[in-house]
C-alpha cells in the first residue's frame, strides 16, 4: 500500500455522532486559564539559614543521618534560633 492509496479512501462510519457525544470534554478544557498543573518545588522554600546549616552538616563522615539532623533542627527551632514553620520535612532533608 502506499501513501495515495490510504489518504484516498473514504472513510466509512455506521454510526454517525456528533462529535461533542463522542468525547466526555467540557467546553473550553483546553484554555490556558483552566489548566492546572503539578508545581513542582513550588512548596515552601528552605530559609538560607537552614540550608546553610545542611550544607554544613553535610559531611557523611560524622555519620549524621536525616532523622538526627531533623531532631537538632527542631530543638534549635524549640530554642527560638528560627520559627518551627522554617524546619524542613524529613523527606526535604533526605533530598
């Protein structure tokens, strides 16, 4: 078969629909104004104070994990060196 031969042939239909009753779409969900989208990191940010404190604490030698970083940062918050809300998830710092 080749191209011609394809595109030429009708195309037959024995129950014709209106188009409208053939797809479940509302008007007008393809406009930009109703898209929704997933934003990726658009959650709260890490204050440059904590993230400097991660980065500091970074180094795998000391044998830090997650969950202890997570404890200090929390008893630091307790302590009033940063708000509660600034401390990150676990999953956050596990990154």
């Amino acid at each position: 078969m080749d191209h011609e031969s394809v595109c030429n042939k009708p195309v037959m239909t024995t129950n014709i629909q209106p188009l409208e009753s053939m797809f479940e779409f509302s008007k007008g969900w393809a406009l930009k104004s109703n898209q929704k989208y997933d934003h990726k990191g658009s959650g709260n940010h890490m204050s440059i104070q904590i993230t400097n404190l991660l980065e500091r604490e970074a180094n795998k030698t000391k044998g830090y994990t997650a969950i202890t970083i997570l404890e200090e940062l929390n008893n630091m918050a307790n302590e009033g060196q940063f708000d509660k809300f600034e401390v990150p998830k676990l999953q956050a710092i596990r990154g």
